[in-house]
C-alpha cells in the first residue's frame, strides 16, 4: 500500500510540475534514485564493497540505454503519433539495455 501511495505521490508531482513554467522538471522527477538507493543499500549490507563497487559501475553505464530511449524519442515525436513514438522509443531502450547486460557479462 505504502509503494501504491509513493507511486501516486510521484505521478501527482510530475503532473503538477508539468503544467509550470518550468516543465521540464517534471522529466527529472523520476530520474530521482529510488531504486537506485534500495539496490545498493542491499548489496552493500549482503555482499562484499567489490560486489557493489561493481553494481555502481554498471549503474553509470546503465545511462546508456536511458540515453537511446531519449534519442529515440527525440527523433520518432516528430514523426510518427506521440503512442507510437514511446512504444518505439522503449523497443529501443530494451535493444540498448540487452546489449549492455550482454556485454557487461562478457566482460565480467
């Protein structure tokens, strides 16, 4: 319920900063490590420093796929409906994402 309320919460703030003069913020909200701070708290209390020195690691390049969702995204609005645009855009986001686990675990 608690997880339900903060996801609520986040959706309410990005709404209301959407309709301000600087609505662009409301693109940075989510970026907001959430997760990000859960996952590490865990491994750095039930695995060794290596272990989440690496998580973090994976974390900075994880910004990639992140990136190409965006770039996607930049370019498919101008083209195709806003729906598609962001289905594509996500299509893309997984593709970069498969090949970031796919190359992370070759080289590690």
């Amino acid at each position: 319920m608690l997880k339900a309320c903060l996801g609520a919460v986040v959706v309410l703030i990005i709404a209301a900063l959407a309709k301000t003069r600087n609505y662009y913020v409301a693109g940075l909200v989510p970026l907001f490590p959430t997760f990000a701070l859960i996952a590490h708290y865990i491994i750095g209390k039930g695995r060794s420093l290596e272990d989440l020195k690496a998580t973090i690691v994976f974390g900075m390049w994880s910004i990639i796929p992140y990136f190409v969702y965006l770039a996607a995204l930049y370019v498919l609005v101008d083209r195709l409906r806003l729906e598609l645009s962001l289905a594509l855009a996500a299509v893309a986001w997984l593709i970069a994402a498969t090949v970031l686990v796919s190359v992370w675990v070759r080289l590690h």
